[in-house]
C-alpha cells in the first residue's frame, strides 16, 4: 500500500512532546502542552518540526507481549519517547496510546489483526498523531472529556466521555483515575494474560525496579501528587482483575503480582500523609 499522510510538509509538530496542531508553526509559537508544568520546554528551547522531517530513517518496533497484546516503539527515539500497545480482541482491536509516526509496515500488521476499531490515550502528552492513525484505520478515538482543552488537533473521530470508567466491547474498559491529568485514564484488559491486565501510560507509572509503582503529577519535575488525588486512583483500580501492568516506555512491564505491587505503593504513598 502507499500511505500518504495529510498535510506531511507543514511545521506542525513539536519537537519536544510530538503533538501535532492543526495549524503550521513558527518558531515564536509556544507549545501549550510543553509550556504547562507537567511538561517542560526542550534545552534549545521551543521548536517545531514536519512529519516529513521526523520520518526520515525512522520505523517501529514491534513486541509481543502476551498472545493478542503487543507495544509498539519508535526507532531512533523521538520526542518524549513513550511507546503504544495494540491490543487485539474478538469485538475490535484498540490502539492505546498513540506514536508521532506510522508507517506501511506497521498499518500491514494491524490490518492483518483486522485493523483498529478504536484508539484511547491515556493522557496528552501521547496525543501525538492520533488523529493520523484513526483517519488512516476509519477508526474511532475515545479521549476523558476533563482533558478536552489539550486536544491540539480537533477532529470528527475524536469522542470524549465523562464519568468514572467507558465500557468499550469483550469487557474491555477506559477507567478514569486522574492524577497527572484531570482526564488522566488506565486500560482494563480483564481477558488478556492469565489474570487480567492493566495498561497504564504514565497514570500509573511502573518504577525502575519494577517491584512498585508511582504516581505523580510531573515527572520530569517532580510535582507529587496531592492525598485525595492518590487516594481516587486507588478506589477506581483497586476491586480491578488484573495481575499484569504495562507502563508507557520500553522495560514498564510487571508480568505478575502487579496487583500485590500496586496495593503496596497505594499504601507506602499514603504514609507520606500521616
């Protein structure tokens, strides 16, 4: 297949967190999402760069992670760096989280699987291209409605919902935890793995060790997250089924016991507070 992506020539994408904006940029324009303090502004300061630009030697990894649950990487890294994951399933298969690139190869793949059904971010920073990837796979994008005001690229795919948790389809859920972002949101994958699996982004950020996980409101500038915010993340995952954890960079997964580890790191956060 040729797959041509809109407008691949137009400055629209900032070089530091990978957002594409609907308009081209110079580079006086700030990046809203970099300008926040969650975020920060790359050491050369704001820039911004093309599609075209970022594709040149670039692809993506594939890595199977269970039978029908792979992460997607991009190779050499750009930008903030994060990884996707495809996710298959009998009723459609979901994008979560999104990459500033897509290429042949990959949409092969994922229409080989039977193509995207739906793609869910779990917070703005992996906005990225999302709007790319859900014209190129007809497909839906189901975003919290609390984080509505970072979308950077508006768009007729792009439905957001309010509430506690979106049921999808095969009992596969969009869970609302908040935290780093107001609209903030975990991925239950109830069926896959031996035991369920919960797939995070940076709501619930694995630790190096992988033995616990952390929650915060900046990680790059370290901004802890306030009690009650620690304390809604623990109500909406705790009576979860999961025993698996997949986190949003390339070493981020807990094959086993991740409830046990979360259940710990709720409680060690929680003694900061006493």
């Amino acid at each position: 297949m040729s797959l041509i992506i809109t407008d691949s020539h137009v400055t629209n994408i900032c070089a530091t967190c990978g957002t594409r904006y609907t308009k081209e940029k110079t580079p006086v324009d700030s990046c809203l999402i970099c300008n926040d303090e969650r975020q920060y502004v790359g050491d050369e300061g704001q820039a911004w760069t093309s599609y075209d630009a970022i594709a040149r030697n670039r692809g993506i990894r594939f890595s199977q992670l269970q039978k029908n649950l792979y992460d997607l990487r991009l190779f050499p890294n750009f930008a903030i760096g994060q990884k996707a994951h495809f996710v298959v399933s009998p009723g459609g298969n979901v994008l979560w989280d999104c990459l500033p690139f897509v290429d042949e190869q990959t949409v092969s793949f994922i229409e080989s699987k039977g193509g995207l059904k739906a793609i869910t971010i779990s917070h703005p920073h992996y906005y990225s291209l999302m709007v790319e990837w859900a014209r190129i796979f007809n497909c839906q994008i189901y975003l919290h409605e609390n984080d509505s005001q970072w979308i950077m690229e508006q768009d007729d795919s792009i439905e957001t919902f309010d509430g506690k948790e979106k049921l999808l389809w095969d009992d596969i859920k969009i869970i609302h935890v908040g935290g780093h972002y107001a609209g903030s949101t975990v991925l239950l994958l109830p069926h896959h793995g031996s035991d369920g699996t919960l797939l995070t982004g940076d709501s619930i950020y694995v630790c190096r060790d992988r033995k616990q996980l952390s929650f915060m409101y900046s990680y790059p500038n370290m901004l802890p997250l306030r009690e009650k915010d620690i304390l809604y993340i623990n109500e909406q995952v705790k009576d979860l089924p999961f025993d698996e954890i997949h986190g949003a960079f390339e070493w981020m997964n807990i094959p086993t016991d991740a409830k046990e580890k979360f259940d710990y790191s709720v409680k060690r956060y929680l003694k900061i507070f006493e």
